[in-house]
C-alpha cells in the first residue's frame, strides 16, 4: 500500500466518521457517500486482487447505492407539491415543519374514516391517533363537557406516547373526516419514513405538552 493510498483511507475515514456528527439526515447521507467514493477509489489503486480489498470494494459499493437511494428519497419528498384543497388549512395549521410531499405520505400511511356524533376515543380504554380534518370535537371526562376542538385537532395522543388507558372521551360534533393512526401503522411510518415519523412525533409531544399544560392532568386526553 503506497503513502498516498493509504492517506486516502484515512481521510475516508475521517470523513465517516464526521458524517455522523450530522443532525440532518441528508447530509449525514452526502457525507457518507464521499467516503464510500474515497473507499472505492482506495481499494481500486491497490489493486482487488490484494487480501481484503474485494470485500472492502463491494461493501463501498453497496453502502453508496444504499445512501444514494436515501438521497433521493429525501429530494423526491421535498420536490414542490399542490395539496388538495380539503387537506391545505389543516397542513397550515399545524404541519407546516412538513413540506407538503411528507404530510401526504403522512395521510396515507392512515385510514381514513367520517363518524357523524359518533364517539371515537372512549375514556378509560386504549386508543389510536385521530386528526379532523373538516370538523370540530367534543371532549368529556366523567361525563362532563371540558373542550370543543376544532378542525385540525390531534387526539388520542397522550394515550398513544405514554401508554395508558385514554383519561377522556373523544366525540365527532356532526359528520367528521378524521385520519387514524393505529400502532401498527405508526410502526410503518417509523420503519418506512423515520424522518417523517420523527416530525410526527415532535407534533404529537407539543400536542400532549400543550394539553397537560392548560388543564388538570385528570382532564387530558
């Protein structure tokens, strides 16, 4: 191995390694690649035939398509997108860290479901995430009104990040759109976006921080 070669394993080593300092996954991604490139190019000028430079080759290879994939995925989403017009206000109201490709993403990975007057978190039980799209939400603990929510709201939440039993009763106002989130599909959402997944999760917390912040922890929900 000559002097130069081996000084370029070690700026792509270095390089790697600074790649994981990154706090935004895209350039984590970019950093990662120019190693990977820095790799490839350091086993092809010793030679594929010398020991260990075939594995090391096609490891850089494979990490390089693997991370160039990522990047574009991460582009693709942040490519310019018209909402519809029933989704636009709510993406305005409260998912504006998203751009518009990830918080269709993000609706797809739900069901969506219109209850009209219909009870759709029941207190004391388990629930799922719910975000209305087009209507308000009645909202009673031991049998008591304590909030109306408007279009746009997310409950279900608190239940959701902690674990436990939901502490209030969710109810449409008239026939509502709402988007549902199971755990199971927020399970997807993690594995197959984990940076749309993280945007989510950081909405649901305000949601829950906010809630426990204006009303007794016996009324959240």
């Amino acid at each position: 191995m000559s002097e130069y070669t081996e000084i370029l394993f070690y700026i792509s080593e270095v390089v790697m390694v600074i790649s994981y300092s990154a706090t935004r996954m895209i350039v984590l991604r970019f950093i990662a690649c120019i190693a990977d490139i820095g790799y490839m190019v350091a086993t092809l000028l010793i030679g594929l035939d010398e020991a260990g430079m075939m594995p090391t080759f096609l490891f850089s290879v494979i990490a390089f398509l693997i991370n160039s994939v990522h990047i574009f995925r991460i582009l693709h989403m942040r490519i310019p997108l018209k909402l519809p017009d029933q989704y636009e206000s709510v993406y305005r109201t409260k998912f504006t860290s998203f751009s518009r490709r990830e918080f269709l993403y993000l609706l797809n990975l739900s069901t969506r479901v219109t209850h009209n007057n219909m009870e759709i978190i029941e207190e004391g039980k388990p629930c799922d995430i719910f975000l209305s799209l087009d209507g308000p939400l009645s909202v009673k603990a031991g049998g008591r009104n304590i909030a109306t929510l408007p279009a746009a709201s997310v409950v279900g939440e608190v239940s959701s990040l902690t674990g436990y039993d939901s502490l209030a009763s969710v109810s449409t106002i008239g026939a509502v759109q709402l988007c549902r989130w199971t755990a199971e599909s927020m399970q997807k959402l993690e594995k197959k976006y984990p940076d749309i997944h993280l945007k989510f999760h950081a909405i649901l917390l305000g949601e829950m921080r906010s809630k426990l912040m204006s009303q007794n922890l016996s009324m959240a929900y």
